[in-house]
C-alpha cells in the first residue's frame, strides 16, 4: 500500500505540473472574477499544505522558503501580498522535487502517529500517511481549480 500512495503522489504532481506549462507570468497572477486566488497561488498553496501535511505533522522540519507562509497558507490571498511571491518556474522546481523528498523521509513511516492530529469536519486525520492521502484530494482539488481558471482568464 506504501508504493501506491506514493504513486499516487507522484500521479497527482504530474498532472498539476501539466496543468500549468503553458501558462505565463501573467496569466498566473490573473484572478478571475469572482474568486480570491490566482494559478500562482493555488501553486505554492499546494506546496505549503504539503510541506505542513507531510513533514510538520510528522515532526520533521519543513522546507517552507522565506515569504510561503504569507502568501500561499490556508487564507492568504494575492490582493494581501506586500512583496513579490516566487515565479513560475521557481515554483513547479519545488513542486517537482518535493515529492521525490517525501517518498524518500517517509517510505517506511506511513503507519507513524502524526506529532500534531488534525481534525478537519467529521474525519481526525492521526498517521502521516493520513495526512498524505488527504493531500492527494487537496492537490487535486486545487489542479482543478487551476485549469477552471485557465478556461476563465483564456
């Protein structure tokens, strides 16, 4: 089950990655009416809920750079941002690398009780590899929502 979860990270990044190659710089910060986010946001928001999901919550240091925290964590929004957030290119790098890293720290760790339980509406989420597995719905929620977006801003 270990490998399939992993797979399945691995699967889920793809698509997200695909999502978003031929999208600019300036299509990435375009926020389509209505919504509060932008592609460029739901990028980096995956990868900080990732970071937090997979490493924080096991106890592990997570690889957040300086400014993630303030523009990409659960309610944050573009219109709030007081510097330049990371571009494109910087973003599908740390995309593409993180999950190599979490199959690599936690191949063998699934089963591992979670340093900090969370609970979100009806379900307690206790073992990293609860956490992953919510990461997996997470990130492909937000893919969806960055190719909506491109329908919208095109």
């Amino acid at each position: 089950m270990n490998e399939a979860i992993f797979n399945q990270l691995d699967f889920a990044r793809g698509a997200t990655l695909k999502s978003v190659e031929n999208v600019t710089e300036q299509e990435a910060d375009i926020i389509p009416e209505g919504f509060a986010n932008s592609i460029r946001w739901n990028l980096g928001h995956i990868y900080t809920v990732h970071e937090q999901f997979a490493f924080a919550t096991a106890g592990e240091q997570p690889r957040l750079p300086e400014g993630f925290e303030a523009w990409f964590a659960t309610g944050t929004k573009p219109a709030d941002w007081t510097s330049k957030p990371p571009a494109l290119s910087e973003l599908a790098e740390l995309l593409q690398e993180q999950t190599a890293r979490i199959r690599e720290t936690f191949s063998n760790r699934l089963d591992q009780a979670s340093a900090h339980p969370l609970t979100i509406g009806p379900v307690t989420f206790q073992t990293v590899g609860e956490f992953l597995t919510f990461s997996l719905y997470h990130e492909g929620m937000h893919t969806q929502t960055i190719k909506a977006y491109k329908k919208l801003i095109k």
